[in-house]
C-alpha cells in the first residue's frame, strides 16, 4: 500500500520533465527566449513565476518547520511588505529593461553605472547568495521524497535523480519550462495547503481558535515572542530586511524582465498579497503538529510526520508531489539565472568577442555546472532550512 506513494511522485516527476522538455516547442534557441520566454509573459505567467518564489520548499517545510519549533517567531512570514516595493519599483525596472533589451539583474546595474565591473560584482554576489536558496530545493527534495516514500527512496538518490531531471529540463527550454511546471505546481500546492491547513486543526483540536489554545497551554510562552533572540526587535528588522530584499534575487529580476507589459507587472503585486494568505495555513500545519508529533529533532520534516500519523499512503503521495513541485520549479529558475549570468555578465565581460550565440550556448552548457556545485554544497553542509533561506536574503541584499 505505501507503495502507492512512490508511484504518485514518480507520476508528477516524470510530468515535470515533459512539461519542460515540451514547452521549448517552436521556441528559438537565443538567450532572450531561453532566459526571458521572449520577453512575452503575460499577467499569469508572472504570477506564476513569482509565486513559485512564495511556494518554494522553504514554505512548505521551513515555515511549518518553524511553527512547530518556534512558535511565534515564524508569523514573520505573512507580514513582509515586499509587495508595496513591488508595485511602485518594478513597472519602472521593467521599461527599463524592455528599453535596453536587459537579460539579467547585473544588465541592470552595468547599463545604469556604465560599469561592467559592478556587472561581475552582482553576478558573483547573486551567485554566492543562490547557492544556499538552491541547497533549500535539493535538502528539501530530499526529505520530501524521503519522507513521502517512507523512507524507500534514501535522500541522496532522489536529490540525484531530482536535479538530474532539472538540468535536463534548464538545459533544452530556460524559463518557459519553469512557467509551465509552475502551473501545476501552484495548483497542487494550494490544494494541500488549504486542505491540510484547515482539516488538521479541525480532526485534532476541534478548530483552529482551540488548536492554538492548546499549544498555548501545553506550552506557555511558545506563542510570544522572547526577550531575547527571537524577539520583537529581531522580529522587525527581519520583516524589514525581507521586505526590501525580496525582489533583489537575479532570478526575481529575470521574472520581471520576461513580463510582456509593465502593467502585468504592476497586476503581480497587486495580486499576490492575497496568495500570501496561503502561508497562514502552513502556519497552521506546524502548529498543529507541536503536540501530535511531539519531539521531533527537525522540524522540517513536522508536515510528512503528521501527515503519515493522519492520512493513506496516497494521500502522503499528492503532499510529497506537491513538495516535490516546489523544490523543482523554484530550483530550475535559480539554476537557468545563474548560469545566464555567468555566460553573458562574467565570461562575455572578460571575453568581449564571444558572440551572443555563443553566450546563448554557453549558458545551457553552465547549468550542469552549477548544479554540480549545488550538489557539492548540499551533501557536504547545510542548516536547518528557513536559516539557510535567511542567510541568503541577508547576502543578496
């Protein structure tokens, strides 16, 4: 029976290859398409894309992760106030960009600076700053699979085989592979947050009012702040800093860029505050899993814990697909953003003759690259996730 499981996430995974390979159908073979979709993304596209930013491995794991061994600390997640940024700053990075046919997010600072030095600058620091996001979407992997398969697929092999199949993907269609896998990832992930976050409190506590009324006096104090460490001040500047430098990650920028309108730019921010909501629910799951898997050494695994403890083995098979689809989209775009970047802002940089065609194939070349360090970095070190993820917002921006 748990075998059913492994079958649903061996359907998904093989799914997302497809889509992938497919969407570069009757696409040309240049940088522009390969890294932007031909500047031709619509208002859904990009809503996609950039949701695929809020739905990564790390919400799905590390924020119910943290619920579960934080408390409150973990409510910082649906108080950022990128989207403002957003509205205001992207419509004009996006003319900007449309007007000086920008690829990447160092196109920007090199155009407006005239420096092509700053250009290598920004790349290096994008691409120090990506490896740990892209280590999130291979731990994850990992534990998602793992645990979704009941411990039959060990982590190892399945980072293995997920990032084989990334690469693969990255390599033939860029970003017009990731929207399309975006579409059902976003549809799965919605679908299990929004059933888990609202049955788990209900089937265990009665509700959701009485779940955090139990936690609370079960566990005093979980659901404040500290005084130290964890607490308002850390709260706030961590808002803050999360808040400004959401839209600094490359491949954020490379999303903006392959809008085909400054206004379905300007729609994305308005609409996402409301797919934010979804997060709630993660919350949600974490905290209901504090006292019905209780002792838990990671907490990222709290969701695959309590979710084996309530459902089937197929139920767990859609959850770890869901999973497996968050880990994948996010991690095919940090894969295509910094392989570009390294072609056209480092190599092209040092070697002004190389042509864009040549750039163009370079870029598919340095994806399995990249992933090899990726994988490097991921099996020989690593923290808890929403630390990583944290790391990476301090640095990038």
């Amino acid at each position: 029976m748990k075998h059913i499981s492994i079958i649903i996430l061996a359907i998904f995974l093989l799914l997302s290859l497809y889509l992938g390979i497919r969407a570069s159908k009757g696409k040309s073979k240049d940088l522009e398409q390969w890294a932007l979709g031909g500047r031709g993304f619509g208002t859904l596209f990009i809503f996609l894309l950039m949701a695929g930013e809020l739905y990564t491995v790390n919400a799905l794991m590390g924020i119910s992760g943290w619920a579960y061994g934080k408390g409150a600390a973990s409510f910082y997640n649906i108080t950022m106030l990128n989207f403002i940024v957003g509205f205001w700053l992207l419509p004009l990075i996006w003319k900007y960009g449309k007007k000086h046919k920008l690829i990447s997010q160092a196109d920007f600072f090199v155009k407006s600076y005239n420096s092509p030095l700053l250009g290598i600058f920004v790349t290096l620091v994008g691409f120090i700053a990506m490896i740990p996001y892209l280590i999130i979407q291979l731990k994850g992997l990992g534990i998602i699979v793992s645990q979704a398969s009941y411990g039959t697929i060990s982590p190892t092999l399945a980072i293995w085989i997920g990032m084989i199949s990334i690469t693969v993907y990255v390599m033939v269609s860029g970003i017009n592979g990731s929207a399309w896998n975006a579409v059902i990832k976003d549809i799965l992930i919605v679908v299990v947050v929004l059933f888990l976050g609202i049955y788990l409190p209900i089937h265990y506590y009665g509700g959701i009012g009485a779940m955090f009324q139990a936690v609370d006096q079960a566990k005093p104090g979980f659901l404040e702040l500290p005084n130290s460490g964890f607490s308002q001040s850390w709260y706030i500047s961590n808002v803050l800093l999360l808040s400004l430098g959401y839209y600094m990650w490359p491949h954020t920028f490379v999303a903006i860029f392959s809008a085909k309108s400054s206004n379905a730019v300007r729609k994305n921010a308005i609409i996402l505050p409301l797919y934010m909501l979804f997060t709630l629910f993660v919350l949600f799951i974490g905290t209901a899993s504090v006292l019905q898997v209780p002792g838990l050494t990671n907490g990222d695994i709290a969701i695959f814990e309590i979710a084996k403890k309530t459902f089937d083995p197929w139920v767990v098979g859609f959850i770890g697909a869901a999973g497996l689809l968050t880990a994948i989209v996010p991690g095919s775009m940090l894969l295509m953003t910094t392989a570009a970047m390294l072609s056209k802002n480092v190599i092209q940089e040092i070697r002004p003759k190389t042509t864009d065609v040549q750039v163009a194939n370079l870029a598919r070349y340095l994806v399995p690259i990249v992933a090899l360090i990726a994988l490097y970095c991921t099996f020989k070190g690593g923290d808890a996730i929403l630390l990583l993820m944290l790391t990476g917002y301090g640095f990038v921006s």
